[in-house]
C-alpha cells in the first residue's frame, strides 16, 4: 500500500513489472532510468539490479523515481520487476509485498504465448496468497518486442491476456527501442493517482 | 493485514526523539524506520556513505526472504538479524507487521549494547506506530481537487539532443 507521511509531505508508491522470463521488464527500467527527463538529477535513483552473473534477475531490479508534487507532496515512485524465471516463485511474492500498480509486460513473440498465458496465472495466485486481488489493483499490459518479426497480432494476445469483462489499457512496445515504455509508466501512474482520488488518499 | 499508517509531524518528531536516543546510548551510526514493502520512513543519524533509500529497499527485501523460512522451521516470527562486516555491521529489528528498525553501526561496537538498546527503541516507535494507526481513520489528503489531466504525462522522455 502506498505510503503518505504526512510530516516529510511525501507520497511513495510502487510499482512492480512482472511478466515471464526475458520478456523486458529489466529493459523497461533500465530504460526508464537511461531516458527519464528530471528537472533535478537526485529526483532519479540509482538502479539497483540484482542479477546473476548471466544478467538474469535473481532477486528484483529497483529503480526510485520522484515525479511532481501534488498539493505540496512529494510523489516517489519504486519501480521494481521480479525474477521471470519459474524456479523464483517465492522471490515474486516477496517483491509483490505492498505492490501498489502492475504493469504486466509480455513478450509479443508466437513461441512465448504460453509462458504469458502462465505468467499471468501465477501473478493471479501469487496476489491471492498475499490476500489481495487482480480486480483490486490498477495494472496494464504491454506487449514488448513489437520490433521482432515472429510476433502474434495484437487482438489475439488481448484475447489471450486482457479477455476480461473491464479490459485493462494496454500498449504496444520495443521496449529495447524505447518505444512504449513512458506511455506504458504513464498509464500505471495516471490510473494509481485517479484510485488516490476516488478514496481521498 | 492492517496498512502501514500515515505518519505526522508529531509522529515523526517523537520517532525522530526515539531514535536519537537509541544512537547516542548504543553508539550506532544510523537508524531508519523502513516498512517492509521498502519504503524509507524516518532516519537519523551520521550522514551516511551511502543511498539510505536504498539500503531501506535492499534491507527490508532482506528481511522479508528471511520470513518464509519461519514457516518452514515452524517459529511464529523471527524478531531480527544481523550481518557482521570487517568496518560495518547491520542489524535489523522486527517492530511489528508492517516495520522493522535498521542500524548500522561500527564493527568494533558491542553487539549485545546494540541490541539491548534496539530492543527499546522498537518498542517506542511501535507504540507510537500504534497511535498513528488508531488516528489514521480521519487521516489522509484532500486530492478531490486535483485535476486528473495533470496526472498526464507524468514521465517524459528525453528529447534526443539532451
């Protein structure tokens, strides 16, 4: 849950990227950190990347970012993504503690229909042993990799992974080319702002 | 599981009091109020070497993957932990769901002092999380008249001369 402290005039939100492995949620962050406009270079953290040797996330990346005040509040954005691979399913639960918005970021190739498919699932059961819902939580899908040729259409993956009664936005994106990533963070802190004002804080 | 509540002035400074009091009795260097999901909340002390946002992250995110093997060993909690460095050496202390108190301390000081003295301070700062969550029910921020146009864009790319 997001964290207002009333005495620093600050709000912290998280933000977490989840999706199966290699799908570009590290590129996501690593993008956000390399290309965010700040007007003060501390408003941007340092990325914290936790990997294994082979630059595959053992534990989370996490990038801290300060965007505007609102009513004299400073907004503090984490941004963290979690292990894809499927041998890390209790480090997933440990980074979903607390979680704010999701932005579910799936891989656009054909061959890795599968892997989103039970992605999503896990990240449906993993809410639900931390006793939150889906249905509760802002999140967006983007389909990442649009630039690669072997890739399945958009409609099918919306009615793969957004084949709900409210569907939730969704974006397209190269996110090694950038592309689709600020809309896609965008769209997750305009729908968290919005939920802060439908219950007043 | 009971949120994490909002902090005021009047929580801060009597933390902040707490807190101040804990460093000069154990000798530590740095003590942060940090909540388990890894937000930084309060610290006190020397201004450190290092990010303490970051330390927050990386020490709660710590302790949490601690917490799943008490299931497996059949114990209800574990109340702290501790690493041991040649210059510097960490502990943390469990306050309640939702907080844990971390300490960075020089390796030549006495653990045992530390500890004693963390012991009582994260029971002062419990307590006062704990009027904090009795109040929070008429707590929070008027952002009826924020404009939702304004949460437009929040984040911008950089232009690609820059």
């Amino acid at each position: 849950m997001a964290i207002i402290n009333q005495a620093n005039k600050e709000i912290q939100v998280k933000i977490v990227y989840y999706g199966p492995a290699q799908c570009g949620k590290t590129t996501n962050l690593e993008k956000v950190h390399s290309d965010v406009e700040t007007a003060n270079p501390e408003d941007k953290g340092k990325m914290v990347s936790l990997a294994t040797s082979s630059d595959r996330t053992l534990f989370f990346d996490f990038l801290p970012i300060e965007a505007m005040s609102i009513k004299g509040y400073k907004t503090k954005f984490q941004l963290y993504t979690v292990p894809g691979q499927v041998i890390y399913n209790t480090t997933r639960q440990l980074v979903l503690r607390g979680v704010d918005g999701i932005v579910f970021v799936a891989d656009s190739q054909y061959e890795k229909m599968e892997e989103n498919v039970e992605s999503l699932a896990n990240l449906e059961d993993n809410l639900k042993t931390l006793r939150m819902s889906i249905r509760d939580i802002p999140y967006v899908l983007q389909y990442n990799k649009r630039d690669l040729p072997n890739i399945a259409p958009v409609d099918y993956m919306e009615f793969l992974l957004n084949n709900r009664e409210v569907k939730v936005p969704s974006f397209e994106a190269s996110a090694f080319q950038t592309e689709g990533v600020f809309e896609t963070l965008n769209m997750i802190t305009k729908m968290l702002l919005h939920k802060f004002i439908n219950q007043g804080g | 599981m009971t949120p994490f509540p909002q902090i005021i002035d009047e929580d801060f400074e009597r933390i902040t009091a707490v807190l101040n009091e804990f460093l000069s009795q154990s000798e530590a260097s740095n003590a942060l109020i940090v909540e388990k999901a890894g937000y930084l909340i309060v610290e006190v002390g020397e201004t450190p070497p290092f990010n303490t946002a970051e330390l927050a992250t990386l020490a709660a995110n710590a302790f949490n993957a601690t917490q799943f093997m008490v299931d497996r060993l059949g114990e209800e909690n574990f109340t702290g932990m501790f690493q041991q460095g040649d210059k510097t050496s960490v502990l943390w202390m469990n306050i309640d769901e939702n907080s844990l108190l971390i300490v960075v301390f020089d390796a030549s000081k006495s653990l045992g002092a530390v500890k004693y003295y963390a012991a009582e301070a994260a029971a002062a700062v419990a307590k006062q999380i704990a009027i904090a969550q009795d109040r929070d029910a008429s707590g929070g921020i008027d952002l009826a008249h924020l404009d939702p146009a304004s949460a437009d864009d929040v984040f911008k790319k950089k232009s690609a001369d820059e």
